[in-house]
C-alpha cells in the first residue's frame, strides 16, 4: 500500500493568485509557512521555518481566492507532487507542490469580524456561499474552562453490599 498524505497548519504567505485555465477550472496558487520551535542542549529557544508551494483547484480556488489574504491561518490537507520543466536557458527546473484536497481555514481577521453598518454593505448573490458553511478553525490561546459534572449525593441504601 501506498500513502501520499500531507496535513499543514500555517500561515498564508502571499495572496492567493487565481486564474481560470482553457478549460474552465478555477486554480489558486499562494505560498505558506510553518513553523517549528524547540529547546536545544542550552535550553536556548530555536525555531525554523518552511515554506510550501499550494495548489489548490475547483471550488476549493474559488473559496481560497475569497478568503485567504496573506497572514491568513490556514490548514491544509492534500498531496506531494513534483513537476518539472525546462527553463528558457534548456535547463531542467524541478518544483514541488501541495496539491489541496481539503481546506480549513483559520480566525477572521478583525475587518471581517466588524462589518461596516448593514446600509454600507452590498446584498449578496444568490450564488455566493455562505461564511457560516465554510469551516474555520480557531488558534488555542488557552484552553476552555472544563465544567465540573454536579455532585450527586449517595444514598446508603443504594449501594449493593
């Protein structure tokens, strides 16, 4: 058995770039950036980046292209897939991609969570989709409080010995 799984978490490194191709798809390509922190030998904090190509096709472009602006967060969870081709010197260039298969997207950023008065916005299309369809997923600054169960009193006579 084969597997060609990859999941990201990051951060939208440039806008979106979307195009439709001859056929009619929607692609939207952006950069992202993950990072990774650790404590080395000396206790001292390290920390590193990588950056990842995405492409992503369909209505999933389409959404992406809406969405996501540059800092947006963002997971992702598709494939690996290396192109090449040959540059206009003959030279033989190689590129690897995220091909996105699923997308959730992160926080709004604060524009989109305080709209302007509703007589400023535009009404919407019938064909627009809906914020509230799209999935978001949320940064953990802390975890949620966790409720404790009510305490129930025993009564003696319940129990069985």
């Amino acid at each position: 058995m084969n597997l060609n799984k990859v999941i990201l978490v990051g951060r939208v490194t440039s806008d979106p770039e979307s195009k439709t191709i001859p056929s009619g798809q929607s692609v939207c390509s952006f950069g992202m950036a993950t990072n990774m922190v650790w404590s080395d030998q000396n206790s001292q904090k390290q920390e590193k980046t990588e950056f990842h190509n995405i492409v992503l096709w369909r209505k999933l472009a389409e959404i992406a292209s809406q969405f996501l602006t540059k800092g947006s967060l963002v997971l992702i969870e598709g494939r690996l897939q290396t192109r090449s081709w040959q540059d206009s010197s003959g030279n033989k260039r190689y590129r690897t991609e995220i091909i996105g298969e699923k997308m959730q997207l992160g926080p709004k950023s604060f524009a989109k969570t305080n709209p302007p008065p509703p007589t400023q916005q535009p009404a919407p299309s019938a064909n627009e989709r809906k914020e509230e369809d799209i999935p978001v997923i949320e940064e953990e600054d802390a975890p949620a409080p966790k409720e404790k169960p009510a305490e129930e009193e025993i009564d003696i006579k319940d129990i069985p010995f």
